[in-house]
C-alpha cells in the first residue's frame, strides 16, 4: 500500500488521508458525500474497517475535473 501521493503506479492502494491530499485537501465527510453523490470513486474494502483507492481511479477522476474546468472556462 503506497503513503505516498504523488508518482507510483495506477494499482498503488491510497488510504483516505492520501486521496484527500490529491483531492485538494478536503475533509473525509467530503469525500464521503461526493461519493454518495457519484462524484467521486468508490472505495474498496478489504474489510470491514479499511477503504482504499487504486491511484489510477483517482488520477483519472482529477484529470475529469481538469478537464472540466478547462471546458468551462472557454465557455464563458
């Protein structure tokens, strides 16, 4: 399981305090509501007490956002 937030491969296993560093910083109830809301990847639990993220679903999810800001700022 990688600690690290930058770098790494795509099947690298991040826990909640990494994803929420590359998602900007935001809290672990923000995390949680974007994911009720289907805006942000689901965990996986390997148990009952543990969520992680494959670091490519994440990479991919900021790189959307990016994208969509990008799209949004040449609207305008």
């Amino acid at each position: 399981m990688s600690h690290d937030s930058q770098g790494g491969s795509p099947e690298d296993l991040l826990r909640v305090a990494d994803v929420r560093r590359i998602a900007g910083g935001v809290s672990n109830a923000t995390i949680y509501r974007w994911i009720a809301e289907g805006r942000f990847p689901a965990p996986y639990k390997p148990t009952s007490h543990t969520s992680v993220w494959k670091r490519g679903e994440i990479e991919r999810w900021k790189a959307e956002l990016s994208r969509d800001d990008d799209s949004t700022l040449g609207a305008v």
